[in-house]
C-alpha cells in the first residue's frame, strides 16, 4: 500500500528478486478479506494514516526511505506493524521475508550428509539409496551432489541425460535461490530432485553458492540427502555448517579406519552429530562396533552387503530402488529411526542402531 512512486519502484524491484507477484493498492482493499489474507502487507509511510482501523494482524511492515522521519513510530503502533523498514538498508532482509511468505515458511528439511572413510567406500551408493528411499516412502526428497571429482551422481541413478540445471548453473549463485524455482530447475528422478555435476570442466563451487542452494532445498522441508568429499574444502564447509547428521562409511578394515580418522577429526570441527556407517565383510577381530569404537563415534547402523546392488543398476534400477534388497531395508530402517526422533528444534536424530 503506498501512492509513493518511487518507493513502489523500490519495492516491486524487491518483490521480484523474492519472486512474488504483489497486489498494490494506494488505500485498503476494497474486497472483504483480502487485508486479512495476505501471507504479507507492507505499508508505505505515505499510507499509513489510511490504514487506521484496520484488522489487527501479523505481518504488516510499515515501510519508508527517510531515515528520520517523524512520528514513524506512533503511525507503527497505530496500524500494529510489526517491523518498522528503512529503505534500502533493510532492502536484503525484505526480500528475505518476502521470499520466505512465499514459498511459506514450515520445518526445515531433515538433512543428512554422507561422507566416505576412504575412497571406494560406499558413499555414494548409501547417499542415493537413502534419497530413493525416502522419495519412496512419500517424502519430499532432494540429493545433492557435493563431490565435484565423484564424477556426476547423476550417472549412479542412470539420469545422466536427463534434462536440468546442474552445479555449473549455480556457480554463481549469491544472496536467496528461491526454494520452489531451484525444485523445478533441477532433474527428476526416482521421485527425487537432483543437484549433480554436469560434464564439463568446473569442478568448484564458491562457498557463497553452496550456502544458498542448500539454504533453499532446506526450506523445502522432507529431507535433504548431501554426497560430500573426504577432502573438506570451503564448499564442503559450509554443507557440514548445516547438516543435522553425518554419516561417515567406513569399511571393516583397518587402513580404512586409519583413513577414516582423518576424515572424521576434519569433519568434527564443523559438525556436531557424526555417525558411523560401517560395511562388511570385516577383516579378522574386526565387527561393526569395533570400528566405531576405534573411531570414537556413535554407530549410526551396519550397511549389509547387498548382492543384487549391480546388477540392479545393469537393469536400470537406482540403489535403494529394490524395496526388499538390504540396502533398501538400511535406509527405510534409519528413516523411521529419524522421523520418531528428532527432536522439536529440527536438529539432531537419536537412536543408533
């Protein structure tokens, strides 16, 4: 609401860098309800005297571009904004805002990142499955690819060729990616979204991208499923500044835990709830448990040895794809582990198997 030209300029401007298409109105509306149902209202100082009246609501911001504009916030307090805006200092945080009434704003996905102790470890495989599985079981699933040498996850799922945008496209990401518009952009498959490598040159991704492409599949809410580097560059870095959980494979013999260790002391420093996957068949003393002893962590569970894995994915099926394979069975298993207890913050999943 404002008859100000230059501030309508300003926040039409903001509104489709959310990506939302506004209503503008230079008094209250005149249909009944529309002030009462708006998921936003902002009001410009202009109009805020023809506001007076109305129904008492959330989300009303009065909005101006004088810094020292008098009364500004007796006219708040009469029209119950809650936020009181001064363009264009607040112009990034508006749009925040606006983006976020929006797409809505509910609980952030679950997100789970999936690290190998060494190479040739699983990761991968466990990262897919778990995405297939969880889209299986109707969740709202998005897979990250975060390794750029890991060749294209999209390959393992055999969508290689399927049309979308991939991490090349997002290279030069900054401030919001809209959560709906990165959905919709990325290929599907599986029932799943996927965010791989193409197959060009760019194997790095600025810190500043990664932060805002897994920013907006969180908001997304379901889960998030993220295939990260042994190697922890700045990239990787801010992933493991907002996975809830990690998931560190580890197979049964001792030079994969002695390489295993490393990972886990770098991974450690940025995140909080790192797990043990371990994956037979062990060398000789060895079992699951003492591989998590020996690392020092919880174990998260023991990914059996799935025979069918191969010639599975000969005949097109993803990981995890086989509802009766025991890879698949893992995953449904730590699902249901994760969706009876994480706890009401969104953070953290108990239970170890």
């Amino acid at each position: 609401m404002t008859e100000d030209v230059e501030l309508l300029d300003d926040l039409l401007r903001l509104c489709a860098a959310a990506g939302a298409e506004p209503e503008v109105h230079h008094s209250l509306p005149e249909h009944r309800g529309s002030w009462e149902r708006a998921p936003m209202i902002l009001v410009g100082d202009d109009a805020a005297r023809r506001c007076r009246g109305a129904v008492r609501r959330r989300g009303v911001m009065l909005v101006g571009r004088e810094q020292d504009a008098p009364d500004v916030w007796r006219r708040a307090v009469e029209i119950g904004a809650e936020y009181v805006l001064r363009l264009p200092d607040s112009e990034g945080w508006l749009v925040d805002q606006i983006a976020n009434a929006v797409e809505g704003v509910g609980e952030p996905a679950l997100t789970v990142g999936v690290i190998g102790g060494r190479g040739g470890s699983g990761a991968s495989t466990l990262a897919c499955a778990l995405a297939v599985t969880a889209a299986g079981a109707g969740r709202r699933a998005v897979l990250i690819d975060g390794d750029p040498l890991g060749g294209g996850i999209d390959v393992l799922l055999g969508g290689e060729r399927v049309e979308g945008l991939r991490w090349p496209d997002f290279a030069h990401s900054k401030g919001r990616v809209g959560g709906c518009a990165l959905e919709e952009s990325l290929p599907a498959l599986h029932g799943l979204r996927v965010l791989s490598w193409g197959r060009d040159d760019c194997v790095t991704i600025p810190p500043e991208a990664m932060r805002a492409v897994l920013a907006a599949a969180r908001r997304l809410g379901g889960v998030v499923v993220v295939d990260l580097p042994r190697r922890v560059d700045d990239a990787a870095a801010e992933v493991l500044a907002q996975l809830d959980l990690g998931l560190l494979v580890v197979p049964g013999e001792l030079r994969a835990v002695a390489a295993a260790k490393r990972v886990a002391s770098t991974a450690g420093m940025l995140l909080d709830d790192l797990r043990v996957v371990a994956r037979g068949p062990y060398a000789a003393g060895l079992d699951a448990r003492w591989v998590a002893q020996a690392l020092r962590l919880p174990l998260a569970g023991e990914l059996p040895f799935d025979t069918g894995l191969l010639q599975g994915q000969q005949d097109g099926a993803p990981p995890g794809g086989s509802a009766r394979g025991p890879l698949a069975r893992f995953c449904a298993a730590f699902w249901e582990r994760a969706a009876t207890s994480r706890d009401v913050t969104g953070r953290g999943i108990g239970g170890a198997a």
